[in-house]
C-alpha cells in the first residue's frame, strides 16, 4: 500500500480505538459519537479503496454503488457489534455465565454474518464488475477492518 495509505489506515485505527474506548468506560456509548465515528471511518476507507483500486468508467459506474450497499449492510451489522460491546461495558464487574455465553454467541453470530455478507458481495461484485476487482476490494477490505478489529480487541478489557 502506498504511503498515504498507511496514513489513512492510522486514522481509521486511531477512530476505531477512540470508539471502543468510550464503549467501555461508560454503560452507555453517544449514539451521536457512533454515528459519527462511522462516518469518519467510511469516508477515509472510500479515500483508501480509490488509492489502491484503479477502475474503468463504466466499472466505477457499477462498482460503488455496490461498495455503498455493502457498507450500509455492514453497518446494520455493526450496530450488534456495539450492543455487545456495551452489554459487555454494562455487565463487566459482574458478568454471569449465563450473560458471558449470551454475549460470546452473539459475538460469534456477528463475526458469522460478517463473513457472509463478504461472501455474498464478492460473489456479486465478482460477477458485476470483475472478479479481479472484487478480490483487490476485499483484500483492502478485510485489512482494514481487520486492523479495526485489533484496535477494538486491544481497547476492551479481558473478562473478570
């Protein structure tokens, strides 16, 4: 990736961290401040995508509108994300065992559907536009949420 690549990369991963942090030191994150977050997030992977995914006209013309619906269903897939993040926050000092397995299923639900709503892009982005393309998109895709991700884990502390 290219230099400013990297830059944008320690953005999104010091708004991820930004984000978690808040989660978890109070019960109750700023619908506000998620939203905004969010929009700071996609704004810069869109920058990131442009820099490293050279497309035709008529491919661009197919392909972002894809990119837009696929963001806009992993942000509704967020928003479980979040919840267990803060029913994690809210329960911390004294998580049962029956809340911690609630909570890890629904963890292990998301991560699932995440996977396959990569899975249902791909295969459509592969055939709307080109397979090439897809594969690069979700290589980008995947480091950057997977740098997120890290930030997250690291933010949020281990179970009592």
């Amino acid at each position: 990736m290219k230099l400013g690549t990297v830059l944008f990369l320690c953005f999104v991963t010091l708004c991820a961290t930004a984000g978690a942090q808040t989660a978890t030191n109070t019960n109750g994150v700023p619908e506000g401040y998620i939203a905004l977050l969010r929009s700071n997030v996609q704004s810069q992977k869109v920058d990131i995508i442009r820099q490293n995914i050279t497309l035709s006209e008529q491919e661009a013309k197919t392909f972002w509108p894809l990119q837009r619906t696929y963001e806009n269903e992993l942000s509704a897939l967020g928003d479980a994300r979040v919840e267990v993040i803060k029913d994690y926050a809210k329960n911390w000092d004294n998580l049962s065992d029956a809340t911690a397995k609630d909570l890890g299923n629904r963890l292990l639900d998301y991560q699932k559907k995440r996977v396959d709503l990569r899975k249902k892009y791909f295969d459509r982005m592969s055939k709307e536009v080109t397979p090439t393309v897809a594969a690069k998109f979700f290589q980008v895709e995947i480091q950057l949420e997977n740098l997120i991700d890290l930030e997250i884990a690291a933010s949020i502390p281990l179970v009592k």
